[in-house]
C-alpha cells in the first residue's frame, strides 16, 4: 500500500472564504482569548457588525 507522504502543514493565519461579503452581517464572535483578537480587525474592516461574546476578565486582587 503506498503512503501518504504529504504532510500538512497548519496555517497560523487561515484565510476567510474569498468572496464572503460580511458589510451589515451580524457575526458573533465567541471567546475573547488571543484568537478572537486575530479575527477582530479583519471582521471589523470587513464591515461587520460583530458582537462579542466573552466570559468576563477576572479582577485583580487588591
């Protein structure tokens, strides 16, 4: 049986499908770790109306 010698290789940037209109689409956008700060602006230049939703950031200890 011959082998699978492709490898794959994981993007650390994947790209939004070409061709997605999202100006006055509402997109939810669940998390508010490092990931959603990558996909934030590009949804946002995009012209969507993005709504967050994110547990809240815990309080410092004072």
């Amino acid at each position: 049986m011959a082998e699978n010698t492709e490898k794959a290789i994981p993007d650390a940037h994947p790209a939004y499908p070409v061709g997605l209109r999202l100006a006055g689409r509402r997109v939810v956008v669940l998390g508010g770790g490092q990931v959603a700060q990558r996909r934030l602006p590009a949804l946002i230049a995009a012209g969507a109306d993005v709504t967050l939703v994110s547990p809240p950031r815990p309080r410092p200890w004072t």
